[in-house]
C-alpha cells in the first residue's frame, strides 16, 4: 500500500511539473516529462508494483534467486573445466582419433604463382618516372584561367 501511493505521488509530482513546463512554451520537453510521470502510475494501475512489493519481501522468492544463482554457479564452473580439460571427455574417448591438421591447410589455394617465395628476399617495385611539376599542375592552371582565376 505504501509503495502504491509513493508512485502516485511521484507521478501526481511529474504531472505538475510538465504543466509548468508547458506553462513557459517548451511542450515538447513537458511532453516527454509527463510521459515519465505516467509511468509509476501505470504500473501501479496494472499491479506490477504489488507483485514486486511482494516478492522482494518474500523469503521463498529471496530463496529462489538463491536456487537460480547457485545453478548459475554449476553451469559457469563446468562450463570452464570442460574448456581447462581440452574438451576431453566422453566425445574424445569414442570418437576415433584426429590426425593434427596440416600447416599449410590453412593457406588459400591459389596456386604457387600467386604466394610468394619465403626464401627470396623482397624488393621494392620502382616508382614510375615522374613527369615535370609543370605537366603536373597544367589542367589546374587551364581550369583556373577558364573561370577568369
């Protein structure tokens, strides 16, 4: 009964202040202000704030978030023995064994032209030869005289 009248307030509280809001011409932010005030009083409306006023005082609910937490505890423990193990377990033991993966199984086959030679040192490609700084700038010069610059 307490928590209901304290989201009324709260939300009797919000209206007022959307009112003054709108009083001084800003209604898109008094708009928004009473939509936050409705809320508390919504949910009080629907009897989402008595479910919950019960269960937070409730020991059975308290300890049915004790059970959950404690299988949350099992799932997240097994989970990382099983990832310490190597995943060796029963799947290992009757599954017939793997040969290790080969290190040249994961390189795109592309062909042996298109990967090039480790043994052979790299160079560096040669820079084209370079034309005169006044070919370069040439277009930019008939550009600007066209537009009288």
């Amino acid at each position: 009964m307490i928590a209901e009248t304290v989201c009324s307030a709260v939300a009797a509280a919000g209206l007022g202040i959307a009112a003054v809001t709108a009083f001084r011409r800003r209604f898109l932010t008094a708009a928004r202000i009473a939509a936050y005030a409705l809320v508390p009083l919504g949910l009080v409306m629907t009897g989402v704030v008595e479910w919950a006023a019960d269960t937070a005082f409730s020991p059975v609910a308290w300890a049915g978030f004790g059970v959950l937490g404690g299988a949350w505890v099992l799932f997240a423990g097994t989970r990382a023995v099983e990832r310490r193990r190597g995943r060796k377990g029963r799947a290992a033991t009757t599954a017939a064994p793997h040969d290790p993966v080969a290190t040249q199984a994961s390189a795109p086959s592309l062909g042996p032209a298109s990967r090039p030679d480790p043994q052979q040192p790299r160079t560096k490609p040669q820079a084209a030869p370079r034309a005169d700084a006044a070919d370069d700038f040439s277009d930019i010069e008939a550009i600007l005289k066209k537009h009288g610059i």
